[in-house]
C-alpha cells in the first residue's frame, strides 16, 4: 500500500461498483475491491460485513431521515402524506448521487441473490416508517397500511428515477407515484 489516503469508504464503494459493472458481482471478491481502492482487505471489512453490503450502505441513514422527516412532518397531515413526506425525504439523499443509483440498480436487478437483500432493507424502511408513524399517535392498521403504501411509493419513484439519463426530481417521482396509487381507489 502507498501512503495514506482520504475516504477509503468512498474509494470502496467506487471500486466495488467499477468492478461488479466490469467483471460481474459474483465474480468481485472484497480482496479485488480493496486493491483497487488502494487499502488492504482487512480495511475493507472493517467497513463492510461482506461485498454485498457496498450497495447497501447508507440504508440506515435514509431510515432515519424517512423517521425524522415524519416525526417533523406538520400534525395535520395524514397518515400517508406524513409517511410519503419521509421517502420524499430519504430519497432527498441520493439527489446528487444518480449516475451511482442508476450503475447499483443495475447490478441489483441482474442479480437474484442481491434482490433479497434490497427486499431486506425496503422492509427495513417500512419498520421505521411504522414506528415514526406510531410515534404520531397512528395506530395499525392505518400505520401498516400507509407505512407499506409508501415505501411501495419510494420504490416505484426509485425505479422510474433511475431509468432516464434526465429524470424529475426523487420528490416529483414520489409525487407521481402517489398519485398513481391514490388513482387506484
């Protein structure tokens, strides 16, 4: 290794992503993502549990921004306009990020054993989604039914995000799919 260098973890997932568009996910060892971040494998894990876990990473900072966004959110709003204000909220964190979002997604959707783990922290989300709303005084099932409703929502706006080169804001995206949902009653 050369002399030290800032933001390893950044280092990390940018080579993680290089490599699994290259070579493939399966075939991208941790080993291989630390060297071409320039630290040792030891480093890695110190940072991830797994390979995996490169794109993942940051899911319970936007859990806590989706709680916190409904926890402010005024107390006049419903209870699926205080949740969607959480995803509009958590997806406000991958605004300056959409060429990653759209390189992850991709890699994601090619590979069977990586959409568990997305489901995992979609369900992760809808747990604090739950709580934030149960913490406004919402009881289930309203608090389930929204709570679903709108990490439905963020995974909808998610998908139509990241599948255009010149996409609306994440807030216009959850707009939309709100929309949509409301449409269907």
């Amino acid at each position: 290794m050369g002399r030290w260098e800032p933001d390893a973890r950044g280092r990390m997932m940018r080579a993680a992503i290089e490599l699994f568009d290259e070579r493939g996910f399966d075939k991208t060892t941790a080993g291989d993502i630390a060297e071409r971040a320039g630290v040792t494998e030891r480093t890695f894990f110190r940072h991830f549990t797994d390979k995996r876990e490169v794109l993942f990473a940051g899911s319970d900072v936007m859990e806590r921004t989706a709680y916190d966004a409904i926890e402010a959110a005024p107390a006049d709003l419903t209870p699926l306009d205080a949740a969607l204000a959480g995803m509009v909220a958590a997806g406000g964190l991958l605004a300056d990020r959409h060429d990653h979002a759209v390189r992850r997604a991709r890699i994601v959707a090619v590979n069977p054993s990586l959409h568990e783990r997305e489901l995992l922290k979609l369900a992760a989300l809808t747990e604090a989604t739950v709580s934030a709303l149960h913490g406004r005084g919402v009881t289930e099932p309203t608090a389930g039914l929204a709570a679903h409703s709108a990490v439905t929502v963020f995974h909808v706006a998610f998908a139509r995000w990241v599948s255009t080169d010149e996409p609306p804001t994440f807030a216009d995206c959850v707009a939309d799919a709100a929309a949509a949902l409301r449409e269907l009653t």
